[in-house]
C-alpha cells in the first residue's frame, strides 16, 4: 500500500506525545512492507534539523517538509477572530507548503493520505482536487474540548472570553471539515461517538496511541516509597495548570503526611515559574535527555490533568515501563484501563493524595498496579498491532 502521512510538526526527534504518536505508527507500516512518504510543517516551535534524522529512518521513509512560522501574531488572531476563523489552527497555514503538498501529489500516486491532525484539514480541497487517494483524518483529539476544559478553569475575564471565543470557532471548524474526509481515525472510542453525534457518517476506526515493543521493559518496576514524578511538555498549557493544581493543592497535603515526599518535575520548554522553585520537596530538571530512562529511575507517576484532550502517550511509555501510575480522569481518557487494577484514578486534591499514599505505603499494590499495567499496554497499545489493524481497515475500505 502506498500511504502519505501529513504532520503539523515534523516527526522527528521523538521528544512530545504527539511526535512519538506519529513516528512509531509510520515505522510500524513501513516495518508492515508499505511504502510511506511523510510530508511535513517544520514549525520554529519544534524545528528539526532534518539531517539529524537517522539513516535508518530515510532509508525507508520519504522525509518532505516545509519551514514555517507559526508564533502567535495578536493582530494576525484578532483579524481571524473577526472573519469567525480559528487561529490557533489558521496559524498553521502555509502557501509554499500548499504548493509543496500539490507537487508531491502530482508526482506520486497514493492509496490513502492519512491526515495527522486538526490543523492539516486546511489542505483538504488542495488534496482531493489533485489525488483520487482515500483521505483518513487521524484525530489525535477532539480539539474543541481541549479550550472549553481550559475555560471551566480560567480566572481571568478576557482568557476565559477568548478561550470560549477559540472553542466555538474551533468546533465549528473541525465538525465542517472532519465531514470532507472519506474516512475519520479517532484515538478512543469516546472521540468516535463525538464524531459520530454530530453528524459524521463516513467509516471510523479507533488508532489509539502506540508504543514500540522495544521500548517495554523486562526489568522488574522500580518501586518508590516516597518519591513521585512528572514528565511532560510544559508549553502545553493543560500540563502548566495540571502541575500548577498538584503543587498548590496537592503537595501540601502529601507533605503533611509524609515530610520526606519528593516530587521530580521532567519537561520540555519548561516556563520560568517551575525551574524556579526552591523547596527540598521538588526537584526540577527541566528538559531530560532520556524520558525513558527518566522514568524508569524513578518511583510512582502522577498525571494530574484538569483540561486537555486526545490521549496520553506518556502514560502508555510509563505502562510498559511497568510503572504505577495515580491521574485523574481527564489525564487517562482514551485508555482501556480499570481504576485499582492497572492505574489509581482521582478527581479532587484529597483523593489524588490518598491514592498517591497509599500505593507508596503498599509496595505489593504498587507493584501489582505496575505489573498489570504493563500487561495492558502490550496488549493494546504495541506499534505493530495497531498497524496492522489500521492496514485492514484501509484494505477493507479500498476493496
């Protein structure tokens, strides 16, 4: 089968969810024997030198990208807030990529063109006028939900006007050209009964998040007694507020309890306000070279996400790492977990803390929930089955 992926950001290197999300499912279809070109934004946010990328990618995946701009330009915002546009998708848009994408489609013939998220549906016209390539939108999250959850816990006026602005031009957006696709892949089955409620009628085949098998660990879990981590990007604003709510809310109560507790804060593009901290109950580090390893040093993970969307790939990665892991609902959406057997689910500051203390006073239950967990993400979430399940699904749909 010959596939065309096309990326917001490029793939490359493997540092946010949603780039490990992209690359481990084009090495699995390549690794399936398909031919994959991969078309590109390269974005200055998340810039990639492209002669980084390794050998044994280029090899086998055709690389093609586009360098461009995408900083926030509040007179370019409040222009599109004025023609009822979305920026934070518009922001996305490129001429020379346009051009670009027409001139690969006039060279090369595919059978599907798998769209990786909201902001490349700016390109459907431009697509189905030059390829006759069945179009799948690969919806990484209902990216709507991600600005009204961020409102419920906005205090300032004009951020919550604006984020409710943003959320209903978004919705609108995204419901409009969701329906030009030919084929939609939500992450969970909760996003495909979004898709399905407003209207959208065409084939859909959940893709949730995956990992590669060789990144599952066969040591035993490292168990903790005391400390915590969190890893994630902290440019992403849900992760800010996440963290932010646990030190607030959480820490003190933990701290109470357990005066040694140590909370380990990992992430990308981390905003002054965390790598300033000084208490000897957190330790930052900003950026880790090795998330991986990161994660496998340390204890018992928390996720406390308050808004957001999509799926998190960190916590399948600290799954197959065989950690133990205490989020809250939204930080766990779209996977197959049961709350007590393979992760600890909790809503509100005493409940996250209760969960955290207990699975640190237990180290039995610890390494139980770290086992099964484990268990589950090789069940649901490998690279290569979830490929081949999506290749089916194509095949199916392309007969």
């Amino acid at each position: 089968m010959r596939i065309l992926q096309i990326c917001k950001k490029f793939p490359y290197p493997p540092h946010d969810g949603e780039v490990i999300a992209i690359l481990n499912l084009s090495k699995a279809f390549v690794a399936l024997g398909h031919t994959l070109d991969v078309l590109a934004l390269n974005t200055n946010k998340h810039n990639t030198d492209v002669f980084s990328v390794p050998k044994s990618l280029t090899e086998v995946i055709h690389f093609h990208h586009c360098d461009i701009n995408t900083d926030v330009v509040w007179t370019k915002a409040l222009a599109h807030a004025l023609l009822n546009q979305p920026y934070n998708v518009w922001r996305f848009y490129s001429e020379k990529f346009e051009q670009q994408l027409i001139e690969l489609l006039k060279l090369k013939t595919f059978d599907v063109i798998q769209i990786e998220g909201l902001p490349v549906l700016l390109y459907i016209d431009s697509i189905r006028k030059y390829s006759k390539a069945k179009i799948a939108y690969r919806a990484h999250n209902v990216e709507h939900e991600i600005w009204l959850r961020l409102l419920q816990h906005e205090h300032s006026f004009l951020k919550k006007n604006y984020y409710g602005l943003l959320a209903a031009q978004v919705k609108k957006f995204e419901m409009n050209a969701a329906k030009k696709v030919d084929l939609i892949l939500p992450i969970s089955l909760r996003d495909q009964l979004f898709f399905t409620s407003v209207g959208c009628t065409q084939s859909m085949h959940v893709v949730p998040a995956c990992i590669d098998d060789i990144s599952i660990a066969d040591s035993a879990p490292m168990l903790s007694q005391k400390d915590i981590f969190f890893l994630g990007a902290l440019d992403w604003l849900p992760n800010q507020e996440g963290l932010q709510w646990f030190i607030d809310r959480c820490l003190p109560l933990l701290i109470k309890e357990m005066p040694d507790m140590v909370l380990h804060i990992a992430g990308r593009h981390m905003p002054a306000s965390f790598l300033e901290i000084k208490t000897k109950n957190i330790v930052v580090y900003g950026e880790v070279a090795h998330a991986q390893a990161f994660m496998q040093e340390k204890g018992l993970m928390i996720v406390p996400l308050l808004s957001g969307g999509g799926m998190r790939i960190k916590i399948i990665e600290a799954m197959m790492l065989q950690k133990a892991i205490v989020s809250t609902t939204i930080g766990a959406e779209g996977i197959q977990y049961t709350d007590g057997k393979n992760i600890a689910i909790a809503d509100d500051a005493v409940t996250f803390c209760k969960a955290i203390i207990t699975l640190l006073q237990d180290p039995m239950l610890q390494s139980n929930i770290a086992n099964e967990a484990c268990v589950l993400s090789k069940q649901h979430y490998s690279s290569i089955a979830v490929a081949t399940d999506l290749i089916s699904f194509y095949k199916a749909q392309l007969s």
